[in-house]
C-alpha cells in the first residue's frame, strides 16, 4: 500500500516546478555563502573583493526574483486567495483568548521562562488554527440539486453535494447554510453538516425542504462554515449562486372544492351535445342524422321525424380562466383589506389550480387564461404545468378598472369556460353566462 502511494505521488510530481525550486535554493545558498564572505573580508580591510562578493550575492539574489519566482508562481494554484472568508470569534475563542491575555501579563510581570514557554504554545495554537481551518474551506466546490416540480407545501428532497478538489488533504466539519445576510425567501433555510470529506472525492446529504408559498424562491449565495480544528473561530466561505425555482400553489383540495365539482361536471355535461348517455336536446331530423338516434315516441306525439342529442362525456374541452382582477382594498375592511384581498386573491389562485389538477387526472382537453397568458387548447397533462407556473407567480390586479379581460371571452361560445373571479355578478358580461360557469371566489 506504502509503494502504490509513492508510486501516485511520483507520478504526479510537478518535476519542472520542483526543479526550478532545487536551482532557486542553491542560488541563494550561494548568494548566503558570498554574503557572509563579503562581511568577513570587509572586516579585514579587502574593501574590491567584499564589494564583488556582494554584488555577486545580490545579482544571484535579483535573479532568482525576477526568473524562477515567476516561474514557480505560475504553477501555484492561487484560487484560495480570492475566497471570501469571514471570521465570528466563538465563546471558546473569547475564554481562550482571555487565559492568553492573562498569561501575557504574568510572563511580561515575572519574566518566567516557563510562562513565555506556555504563551508560545497557546499563540502557536491559535496560528494553526487559522491555518488548518483555511485548509479545510479550499478545494471544495459545491452542488444543489433540485426537483423539477415543487408545490407549496408539500416537502421535496433536494441532494446537496459537496466535492473534495485537494490532491492530499481532507476537509473535516463543514457546514453548508444560506446566505444569511438576504431578506428574500431562501431555498437553504437549515445547516446541513458533513463530518468529513476524502480528498479528490465528494459527499452527499439529502436535504428535506419545503416552502410555504407559491413564488419565486432565490439562494444568491451558500456558506460553508467550519470551527475545525478548535473551535476558537467560526470561518464562514462564501460560495456564490444562481439558483432559481419557481413554486407551485398548493394543491390540496378544500371542502369548496368538493362542493364546486359536481356543479362544474354537471355544468359541462348540459353545455355540450355529442356522444354520450345523457340526453341534452331533441332537435328535427336532418339528412345527415343515423336512424338511431330518432325518438320515435316524439316523432308520432309531434307528427315530423325527431331526434334525441346526448351530453358528450368522451369529448371534454374546457377553458380554465382565472381572472386577477380584485380591485382597490374596500372602505368595509377598515385597516386590514390589503390583508383580506391578498386572502382573497390566494384562495382564487389555489381553488384554480386545484382545478386545473382535476381536469389533468381525468384527461381533459384543457386551454389555461390569465389576463396576460394563454396557452393552447391541449390535453391538460401537456400544459398542466406551464399552466402552474403561471398561477405560482401570477400577481393581483389591484387596480380600479379591471379592463375588458372578461368581455374577450364572449367571443368563443363553441367552448364551455370555467371563470374564477372576485368580481360581483352584476359585473359579468351577459353573453359570458351561456357559456360559462362563474366561480366567485368572495362567496366561498
């Protein structure tokens, strides 16, 4: 095992690099060596030979700065200089410094060996400290990964991932958390700790979230915080990020949900004739009519051919509209209607998407509106999302006219429309209501 670690550490020893340093030290050797000779001849009154052996000294020293330093700095990898590091002194740290402070003023009052002995070791203490915990924040880069579809409420897990870039050492005790200098709504909102790190590997957490509003969540920025090895100072990385994801409403269907289905099923099945059990018409024969479907107990009650029309159940077409528009705060609400209308307008948001959910379980052919988005008419499991994300950052209009959203729906009377809107019934277009099921969100 000894020979397969030499083996790998030969195999990827930077040769040039150490041998530009082999040649850096013994030039300076000799720089040192003709330096001393330089003072030990001028001490014997040689002045010409001490000023070439200085010169000598200093030419071999300017040489080894101007062309191997730049050399070697080359192939250092400096990333570790650019990271934002930043210090918070733990109650360990302020005991300990305490007792260093305390020992600095027996030794200076004393001159006891021993305690300048003890002080040496404690500073030395707080030197690796510093060292090794800089050590163990390098090398590490960071990934966050995310599901695709996440909904209010529901909890998600998400894989953080965490990897080991340094050839030769570990990382111990590290924690990665949010970045807790924003205000706005964060996707990390718990620590998440990992006790230790290979070197050249990675480790993984899974990490339980779960957000309480639909919206656009953002994490601009992680830390990766340490106390090792001491404890003495918390040192937090911070890792920049782009992070965005948008979630959904909560879809969890409420008792007005319940209530409201059946009236919406009962309302398309009476809009629309087709094919089906239900009967929804008679209507006079037409030449393009099938003899099935005469009724012929009508036809000799009226004297003229008759023929019976069904509700279509295979055949379902529905427009989902939800309609933003809440209007100004009302005088009746006092101080707290900007908090009533934002009830409000959620309780619409959810009631849509619940909606929107049930015609994507049973297959419906579905068209989504807002008054700023449209999609097409398509099998809702198609646009079922693009229909969610909508709604998830949708906002209210609050304005004093809601415009004529409503009154561009009258125009289409072949498709049987779903309305969710707040607004009053004596607002609604008359021609929207024979074709139309208006769910009125305030009288839920």
């Amino acid at each position: 095992m000894l020979d397969s670690i030499v083996a790998r550490c030969w195999r990827r020893l930077d040769r040039p690099g150490w041998r530009n340093f082999g040649i850096a030290m013994l030039a300076l050797s000799v720089a040192l060596v003709a330096a001393l000779f330089s003072a030990a001849v001028a001490q014997a009154g040689r002045l010409l030979l001490a000023s070439v052996t200085a010169a000598l000294a200093l030419g071999l020293a300017a040489w080894v700065g101007f062309a191997i330093v730049p050399a070697l700095a080359r192939r250092t990898s400096l990333r570790w200089i650019a990271y934002q590091v930043e210090y918070r002194l733990t109650r360990d740290g302020i005991i300990y410094l305490g007792a260093v402070c305390i020992l600095i003023l027996g030794a200076v009052n004393t001159g006891n060996n021993l305690l300048f002995l003890i002080l040496a070791c404690c500073l030395a203490g707080i030197l690796i400290s510093g060292v090794l915990s800089r050590a163990v924040l390098t090398g590490i880069d960071l990934k966050f990964d995310l599901p695709e579809h996440i909904f209010a409420g529901k909890p998600v897990l998400a894989e953080l991932t965490l990897r080991n870039d340094k050839p030769m050492w570990p990382s111990f005790s590290l924690r990665v958390i949010g970045d807790t200098k924003k205000s706005v709504a964060q996707i990390l909102t718990q620590p998440v700790f990992f006790p230790y790190i290979p070197r050249m590997s990675l480790a993984r957490q899974k990490v339980e979230l779960q957000f309480p509003r639909r919206g656009v969540y953002r994490q601009d920025a992680f830390g990766i915080r340490t106390q090792f090895p001491f404890g003495f100072f918390e040192k937090t990385r911070r890792v920049d990020s782009d992070i965005e994801i948008v979630v959904y409403p909560r879809i969890e269907p409420t008792d007005q949900f319940y209530e409201v289905l059946p009236l919406l099923s009962g309302e398309m099945a009476s809009h629309f004739r087709g094919r089906g059990h239900e009967l929804h018409s008679l209507r006079e024969y037409a030449p393009a009519d099938s003899a099935r479907l005469v009724d012929w107990k009508v036809t000799a009650k009226v004297g003229r051919l008759m023929v019976r029309e069904f509700a279509r159940e295979d055949e379902r077409r529905v427009m989902l509209v939800l309609d933003p528009f809440i209007g100004p705060p009302r005088a009746e609400f006092g101080a707290h209607g900007s908090a009533v209308h934002a009830e409000l307008f959620e309780r619409a948001v959810s009631m849509t998407a619940c909606i929107a959910w049930h015609f994507h379980e049973i297959n419906s052919v579905m068209q989504f509106r807002t008054n700023r988005f449209s999609t097409s008419m398509a099998p809702a499991s198609e646009i079922i999302y693009d229909a969610l994300r909508e709604l998830a950052v949708l906002q209210a209009d609050t304005s004093a006219t809601g415009g004529a959203f409503l009154d561009e729906l009258t125009g289409d009377r072949e498709i049987f429309k779903i309305v969710l809107t707040c607004r009053s019934q004596r607002t609604i277009p008359t021609a929207l209501w024979s074709s139309s099921y208006c769910v009125f969100i305030d009288t839920l």
